[in-house]
C-alpha cells in the first residue's frame, strides 16, 4: 500500500503566482489543491485534511488573515503560512501574532519557499503533541524550569504552544531567572529539536567582530582571515537562534540583524552573493526593550520584528514553593559520581526568607559555595552567608529566626579581630583549605575531593575560581 504525499492547499488569486507555487509543490513531491478566494478555501478545508495551507493576505473576498484565525480555530494541527506584498512587515507580525505558522514575501524566492515548507511538514509530523528525543531535553528541563508552582505550569504550557510556530518570540525576565533554559525548551519540544540550538550572548562580542560572528566570512576577506568561516546565522541554520541580552547589539548591527531577519539571508563578509538561512529566532534580555526603544538605543522596527510573542520568566521570589525542588537538582548536579549533597535544619526555611535578587542563578551560587564549606556533605544555614538585606523580615518568623542562627554559628568560629573585607577573607580561607588537601594528596586531585567531601569536577571549578595551579614538575 502505498504512502500518500503531504496535501498542501494554495490559496491566491493571482493565477500566475499560484501556478508558480503549485508546481514548486509539486516538484517537491506534494499534492496540491488551489483556492482563489476565502470561500473556496473554506469548502476545501471542510472535505480535506492538509499539512499546509499557504495563502495570501488580499484575496477577493475577505483576508488571509480570517483563514489564519479559522485554521487556528479549527484545524491547530496544520500550520498556515501567509504571502505578504513586499515591505509589509505589520501585515505578517499581525499575521503571526493570530496564529500563523511563518510568512514569505512577494516576489517569492523560491529557495525561501522550500524551506518554509520543509519546515511547515515538520511541524505537522510533530502533531499533535510536539515531542522531541534530541539532546537539549535534557538540558532543558533541567535546574531552572523544575518547580510545580502555578507560574511555572502556565510557563511551561505557554512554552508548548510556542514551541510548533516558527513566529519570533521575546524572552523577558530577570537575570539568572533562566531565559536560556526556557529558549532551549521551546526549542527541545520543537521540531527543529534535532537540528542545531545557538546561543549568542550579544553582550559579549566586541563590535568591530559582530558582523563576522553573526554572518561569517570568506577567506582573505580581512587581514586573518585565512579560512572561509561560517556565522551564528549558517550554524543554527534548520535550527533555532537565541539572540541573549539582545538590548546590548549596537545600532549599527541592529540595522543588519534587521536585514537579515526580512530577507532571511546572509551575506558573508567578502561574499558576493547571498546564501538563504531557515533559522527560529528567540531573544532574551532583562532591560525592558520598549524603554530602549523610547530611550533611542534600540531600533522600533527591529523590536517590532523580535517582540511578535512575549514570553515572561518568573522571577524566583514569585515560586519559592519551588525552592526544594530546585535545590534539590542543583545539589544532585553538584555532587556528580553519585555523592549528593544534603541541606541541614533550617536550611530551606532560611533560603525561602531570602529575596534572590540573582534568581536560580544565585541560588546555584549559593548551594556551591555552601558545599564547599559544608562538613560531610551536609549543608548548614551557617554555610549559605546570604547577604545581607536580601533575608525577609516578615511572615512567620522563621527565616528570621534561621537568619540569627547563621549569624550566631559564625560570630562563635570567628576570629577575635573581624576581617576588614569578608568576602576576600573567606576566599582566603577556601584556597588555603584547598591547597592544603593538596599538599597532603600529592596534588592528586581526586584523593583531595575525596577529603574535602565534594565532587572532582567541584574541585576542578573552586581551583579555575581561585587559579589555583598544579606545580611544575
């Protein structure tokens, strides 16, 4: 028995541009039926079930845009793309926003058309419970998006609705609330999660090498330049492209990341031709992009094209209920070779009186720089040193009350004299230890997190922290 083809309905009509796109289709191995109007569209969508609708946006008797909604309505597991005239940007981030799947432009480029549509069958295969078995599953349910709280449920559904369309989405939270774990979620339950997951740190980049970085180069391009390099652009490329703390990207990129995201194309530097990118993008900031936009640092068009979806991270204050969950993922990861870390009385009643202003970044700050003074693996509230003015004055009493026994714990192992500077007191303190379970190893690094009671990897971070270096021998 054979396999039916994917069935893929076009709706335009303009008869010369639906025919180019049928039989565009057509050499791609799919049945095609074709529409010229609403109407038509809507009696074939009621007797054919498709794995693609493409339509314009003007047709005679109504907009693209009303069949967007019934699709989205009616049919949620067929992705529906839309033909916007050239320059009409708002036409597709409204067409985007109601439940398109992707948009190209008029003229349409054929190369761009193909792999709207490879990437529009995908999806359709996904439904209708996107899944994925790729490797960023793992990554990204871990730490930061644990929890059972109501805000990170309605997340994470939030999160699978995202995850089928291919529409810009803006990523807004706090620092270390866990932007990047979500992004990668989106991308895990995705069907593009087999295909490369790209993070950039926009901040991160010296301007004058941002153009390379994003788009790559050709060899002799530059003075350096001795091999043809591919850009973020050409490496997530079927993937997803997370652009992080994106309010950092100087004006001047601003423009070209613009150019890129319309044309979906990229040019290398000293490339003479474009080459076409099928990328998701996502983008991450903590700064509130429209304040940057009224502030001038941010460019409005460019927003416009990043912000089509929001998607909030809470903050860690707003799912403390999540804490024992959260540390305890933390703590297993920190342990490694099986030997988990455990939290002693009054350690999470402490942590749920702090504010954490760092989020789940800090909280995971805070964990391994515990363990690393914790004696037999066993976290003390004496061994959190939460800052000061972050530990709630309010509710029970409890964090209170754990508050003044960590200071209690530490005024009785202080020194007489109390240091001028805590925190360079106590890395003193931390790399004399280490180095002295060195010393008595030999500098075998296993036997002396053996004695300190942590993890190999953990000791091979505090010693990275604190350039702590092996001798010559």
């Amino acid at each position: 028995m054979s396999v039916r083809s994917p069935r893929v309905l076009v709706v335009d009509d303009e008869a010369d541009l639906r025919e180019l796109l049928e039989l565009t289709l057509v050499k791609m191995g799919l049945d095609v039926d074709s529409a010229a109007t609403v109407a038509e569209a809507r009696a074939l969508l009621a007797r054919h079930p498709y794995q693609l609708v493409l339509t314009d946006m003007r047709l005679p008797d109504g907009l693209g845009l009303e069949l967007v909604r019934d699709v989205a309505t009616t049919y949620k597991n067929t992705p529906i793309a839309v033909v916007t005239a050239f320059g009409s940007a708002d036409n597709a981030v409204v067409a985007l926003k109601a439940g398109a799947f992707d948009y190209i432009a008029k003229p349409v480029a054929l190369d761009q058309l193909r792999l709207l549509v490879r990437s529009a069958l995908r999806v359709h295969e996904a439904a209708p419970g996107v899944h994925s078995n790729g490797p960023a599953d793992a990554e990204a349910v871990d730490g930061r998006l644990k929890g059972g709280s109501a805000v990170m449920a309605a997340l994470r559904a939030q999160i699978g609705r995202l995850a089928r369309s291919m529409a810009p989405i803006a990523i807004h939270g706090e620092s270390g609330s866990g932007k990047e774990l979500a992004a990668r979620e989106i991308h895990a339950r995705s069907p593009r999660a087999g295909q490369p997951f790209i993070a950039v740190n926009c901040g991160a980049i010296p301007e004058a090498l941002m153009e390379a970085e994003f788009f790559g180069y050709r060899k002799g391009a530059f003075t350096g330049a001795a091999d043809d390099r591919d850009g973020f652009f050409q490496a997530a490329n079927g993937g997803t492209l997370l652009l992080d703390e994106v309010a950092d990207l100087p004006l001047a990129m601003q423009v070209k990341l613009l150019r890129a995201i319309q044309e979906r194309r990229v040019r290398k530097i000293g490339a003479t031709s474009e080459e076409p990118v099928d990328v998701r993008l996502i983008s991450a900031t903590h700064k509130n992009l429209a304040r940057c936009v009224e502030q001038g640092a941010f460019r409005q068009d460019l927003f416009y094209r990043l912000n089509v979806i929001e998607l909030a991270v809470p903050p860690l204050r707003e799912r403390q209920g999540d804490l024992p969950a959260l540390a305890d993922a933390i703590l297993e990861r920190l342990g490694g070779g099986g030997h988990k870390a455990a939290l002693g009385p009054g350690v999470l009643e402490a942590l749920a009186g702090y504010r954490f202003p760092g989020n789940v970044r800090e909280l995971e700050n805070i964990l391994e720089r515990a363990l690393a003074f914790a004696n037999d693996g066993v976290i003390e509230v004496a061994d959190l040193a939460l800052k000061a003015g972050q530990v709630s004055q309010g509710g029970d009493g409890v964090a209170v009350a754990a508050s003044s026994a960590a200071s209690s714990a530490i005024s009785s192992s202080a020194p007489a004299d109390l240091p001028a500077n805590l925190p360079d007191y106590l890395i003193a303190i931390e790399r004399d230890i280490i180095l002295r379970a060195l010393a008595q190893t030999q500098f075998n690094r296993t036997q002396a997190a053996q004695l300190l009671g942590i993890s190999f990897r953990q000791l091979r971070y505090q010693m990275q922290k604190l350039n702590i270096q092996e001798p010559e021998a």
